[in-house]
C-alpha cells in the first residue's frame, strides 16, 4: 500500500477518498470497529450506540471547575468505533470547532492553522446540501455530505434562528 489509514471516521474516509483520487495509489483504510449501516439511517437513536462495543468509552480527566455533579468529576466522552467514526454514534453531527481556536493555534508558533488557513480544506472536503444559507462557509462539491434530509417547520425556524446569531 502507499498509505494506510487508521481509522475509518470522518477524516479517515474524506482523506481515503481524497487520496484515492490518484488512480495509482493503493489506499487501505483500517478500522477497529464495525461497519454498521443502520446507525446511519436513524440519528436518533444513536443513545444505544453509546457505551456499546461501538464505543472506545472515554472519559475526559478529573475537571476543578465543571462536572461537579458528575462522578469522579468526568464527563463521558463518545468515541465512535465503527465505520463512520464518532459521528455515526453522536447524532451525525458535523462541527469544525472554534475559529477563534484555529487562530490560537496559528499565533502559537503553528503556521497554516488559522482559520482562513483551513477554511479552504473544510470547503474542499464538503458537499453541503442545506439551500438556505451562506456557502462563503460551505461548499456543494466535496465528498463529505453535510445535509438534514427532511426539515419541519420546527426545524427551519431554529435553523433560520441560528443564522441569525
């Protein structure tokens, strides 16, 4: 193989894909999990999935300031095992993380890490399938689908309420 892949989550899947573009190239993806297919289908039932064998069950460290009523002061923190990554066990929810963290990262001595920086490997790696908002910030092309595939009323009153903060 040319590249080996350690897991198969979101990443791992957008970077085999991304790699596998040069026809050349012997891709293998390794995951530790399983591949389940129903996870996908169905968000919201992905609690079961949680402290499941598709689950590597880890807890952050003992915290001074938060998680006073939790035990040992540890929050629980999902990780997915199984193709799909963390995603397929955490409601398929797709975040970037902090701008003003890229930033940090960037004026700490970490050239290429700020958010401008990255922004254009987010896009690239997108294919964002909501119509209502603002692709400055998200693309239609990549290989990654971004999507709510069935919206209410509920839905489209949060989602515009979140656009507008």
């Amino acid at each position: 193989y040319d590249f080996i892949i350690v897991g198969g989550g979101t990443a791992g899947s957008v970077l085999a894909a991304r790699l596998s573009e040069t026809s050349s190239w012997n891709i293998l993806v390794i995951e530790a999990g399983m591949n389940n297919v129903i996870v996908n289908h169905f968000p919201a039932i992905t609690t079961k999935y949680q402290g499941s064998r598709m689950d590597w069950h880890y807890e952050t460290e003992p915290q001074q300031n938060c998680c006073n009523g939790l035990k040992d002061k540890k929050l629980y923190w999902p990780a997915g095992k199984v193709l799909g990554g963390t995603s397929e066990i955490n409601y398929m929810v797709y975040t970037r993380g902090n701008k003003d963290d890229y930033d940090l990262w960037a004026s700490q001595g970490n050239p290429g890490w700020s958010y401008d920086e990255v922004l254009p490997y987010f896009l690239k790696s997108e294919k964002y399938r909501f119509s209502k908002f603002n692709y400055k910030y998200h693309n239609k092309g990549g290989v990654m689908s971004i999507e709510i595939p069935y919206t209410t009323n509920v839905t489209d009153a949060f989602l515009n309420g979140a656009n507008e903060l």
